[in-house]
C-alpha cells in the first residue's frame, strides 16, 4: 500500500439502467465523482444495461470521470504493483 494513508482510492459503482447520473470532469467537484447539478461540464450518463464503473474520488485522473490510476505512484515490478492491495506491506 501506499505510505500515504490518507490516499483516496476509486469508487466502484454499480449502475442500472433507467438510472441518470451527472459524473465531473473537471475534477472540481467537493462530491467527486459526483458533479454539482448546476456544473455544465459534468458528464451525463444513462445506462443501457446494468455495470460497474470505475469512478475517480481524487479529481487526479486524466480520464475523468473514470480512474486510471494516476492516485497511484508508479510500482516497478509485479510483485510492488500486488503488494498495493495487500494489507500491511
């Protein structure tokens, strides 16, 4: 894990069709991933079907509203990028 304990990890959600969601893009939103009703950069999604999605909370992704990672310091190896979801290490 990271030796920041204050890192702010993606949310998964799980969304069904017929629900509306506004997402921010900018990464100003205090509701991250969520944007203010009145923000007209939000993201607009409608789900056809039901999914997860990978949501960024730390307004750092260049994929917004989507996470790619970029909360993340980069890890050399596979064995420090497993070592991230292990507790304790």
């Amino acid at each position: 894990m990271s030796d920041n304990p204050f890192v702010m990890l993606p949310e998964v959600r799980q969304v069904l069709p017929g629900e509306t969601l506004l997402l921010c893009r900018c990464g100003r939103s205090p509701e991250l991933p969520d944007c203010l009703s009145g923000c007209t950069d939000g993201l607009r999604l409608e789900p056809l079907r039901e999914q997860r999605l990978l949501l960024c909370r730390c307004g750092q992704s260049q994929r917004l509203p989507y996470c790619d990672g970029s909360h993340n310091p980069p890890a050399k190896g596979l064995k420090a990028r497993w070592q991230r979801f292990a507790r304790g290490t």
